[in-house]
C-alpha cells in the first residue's frame, strides 16, 4: 500500500472511531439525563425523607469528597490508563497525615504535606506504568498497598484524632448555604474540566489515549502525559482524604476503602471510555450525580449493602459492554 493510501486509510478510520465516539456521546447524555431524572421521580415517591434539604445536603457533602477522585480518575481512563487501584491508599495518607500532624507543624502546612506525599505515590505510579510499562493495575495495586502498610506502620494500625477544631469548623463552614466542600469539589471540577478540554495537556492525554503510537509519532510525550495522570490522581485522592479527614477530626488507615470503586464506577457510567481516548470532566460528574443519588435512594430504600454492591457492579459492566459495542461499530 502507498503512503497516500495508508493515509486515505487512516483519515477514513479516524473518521470512523469519531463516529463512534460522537455516539457513544449522544447515547450516555440522553440516558444519563433519563436515568438521573427517574432516580430523582422514584425517590421522592418512595421515601418522603429523599426530598428535604437535609438528605441532599448529605448526598452533596458524600459527592464532593468522590468527587473529587474522579475528576483525577478521568484523566487516567481518558489516557489509557484502566484505573489507579493506590486510591484508598492515597486518601489513607491524606486523611491520617493532615491530622497527625497538627500538633508539630499545624493543621496548614500538615494538610500540604500530606497531599503532597500522596502526591508522591502518583508520580511512582506514574513512572512504574509511563516509563517502564508495568500494567496500570499491578502497578498502582502493588504501590497502593505499600503506601497502606507505611501508613499502618507509622500510626500503629490506630485511628487519628484530630487536634484542631478550627480547621474542623473552616471545612463544615458554608458559602451562602452551600457546604465548603461541595465549593472547593466545584473549583476542583472546573479546573480539572478547563485542564482536560482547553490546554495542551488535555489534547495531548486524549490523545495518547485515542491512538498512543500516532500521539508518539506526532512528538506528544506520550510517556510523560501517562505518568502525568497518575500524579494527578494521586493528588486529588490525598486532597480528598485531607479534606475528609478535617471533616470527621479522626481517620483510621482504611478510611479510603471503596472509594477508588465509587470513582471509577462514577467514570464509567458518565460515558468516560475504559479504552481510553474519550470522555470529559462533566460526563463523569454525571456519571457521579447519577450513582450517588441511585446509592441515597437505595441507602434510604434499606438495600442491604451486597445488593447495593450488585447493582453497582452491573452499572459498571453494562456501561463499559455498551462504551466496547459502540466504539466497535464505529471503528469496524
């Protein structure tokens, strides 16, 4: 085949998989659109307690601190990644740090350190699967569970008590009535929005998700872009977990336990690929309305935990059947 040929080829592929991807879109905001609306419906019928500001201002406190994940899980999937499994770990370090710290640097500079050393997981994590090529899975699993032993070890296996009560006070504070979580979850969602759909960083990670060998060849840092999401990751789980442990004054090491599912699931089910190369911050924080409000409704229904689990599970493995039947139609 000619040069001009392969590039014909090329052109009409990439046609193609846009097509797909401009499906796969249309497909997920109408559902979800759907979905979140029925879930609201059947909530407010089924239980009168669903529609008080009281429940909504839980779910929206709950959110924030998922939230906040995912909008670093979406930078993962969208490059290529599959998932960073350290979260729990992460969050761990971020919760138990900012407030074992307190008493010897004070409550500010122990939150910055201890996002900052959760932000030094990600960039191992980043350099194990960037650089050397682990798979994302073994990669983050494998340091995830390092960081928790660490953690465990120098806390004694014990739960942290925060000794701060000001910094307890600034995070439950409001902004005209709105929790001072769900304000910094806002900000940390439009900056991770503008990032992913107006920098170069963004074109680049979409990119190297898309098509990793064509970003390579077209002089993308491919290696650096994939690391590079592992470290946002990271930080915003050790931000969330900084944030979380303020919020309770008291932090044990698997108080991140879950939360790298919920993210993940949040992602999936917002219409953000698994395969990498499509999605955006507002699809997973659809995604993330949709599956908080469906867990208050079940949470408040009386679903037992294992049904909750099932039904998650589900969401997550219809929603990536559909991203891998869509993408094949249209890249076939």
């Amino acid at each position: 085949m000619t040069d001009i040929a392969a590039m014909g080829q090329t052109t009409k592929d990439a046609a193609r998989f846009s097509q797909g991807s401009r499906m796969v879109g249309l497909i997920s905001r109408a559902g979800l659109t759907l979905a979140i609306l029925a879930v609201i419906l059947y909530g407010s019928l089924a239980n009168p307690v669903f529609f008080t500001a009281g429940n909504f201002v839980n779910v929206l406190m709950s959110m924030s601190i998922v939230g906040i994940v995912v909008v670093g899980m979406t930078f993962v999937l969208v490059v290529g990644g599959m998932a960073d499994l350290s979260v729990p770990a992460t969050i761990a370090c971020g919760a138990i740090l900012s407030l074992a710290l307190q008493p010897y640097i004070g409550p500010v500079p122990a939150f910055a350190v201890a996002v900052l050393l959760a932000g030094l997981t990600g960039l191992v994590n980043g350099v194990l699967v960037g650089y050397v090529g682990i798979n994302p899975i073994i990669a983050t699993l494998g340091m995830g569970t390092i960081v928790l032993g660490i953690v465990q070890a120098a806390v004694g296996g014990v739960i942290v008590y925060g000794t701060d009560p000001s910094s307890a006070d600034f995070v439950k504070s409001r902004i005209l009535g709105v929790p001072m979580i769900a304000v910094i979850f806002i900000a940390i969602a439009i900056l991770g929005n503008f990032v992913l759909s107006r920098t170069f960083w963004g074109r680049w990670t979409i990119a190297t998700g898309g098509n990793y060998s064509a970003a390579q060849a077209s002089a993308v840092p491919v290696r650096a872009v994939r690391a590079g999401a592992f470290v946002i990751t990271a930080f915003a789980a050790g931000f969330s977990g900084g944030l979380l442990g303020l919020t309770l004054q008291s932090a044990r090491p698997l108080v991140g336990q879950g939360y790298e599912f919920s993210a993940i699931t949040a992602v999936v089910v917002g219409g953000v690929s698994i395969m990498g190369g499509f999605g955006s911050i507002p699809r997973a924080m659809a995604g993330l309305v949709f599956v908080q409000l469906l867990t208050n409704v079940m949470v408040l229904q009386g679903v037992r935990t294992p049904i909750q689990g099932f039904v998650l599970g589900l969401l997550i493995a219809g929603a990536v059947a559909l991203d891998i039947a869509l993408r094949k139609r249209g890249v076939a």
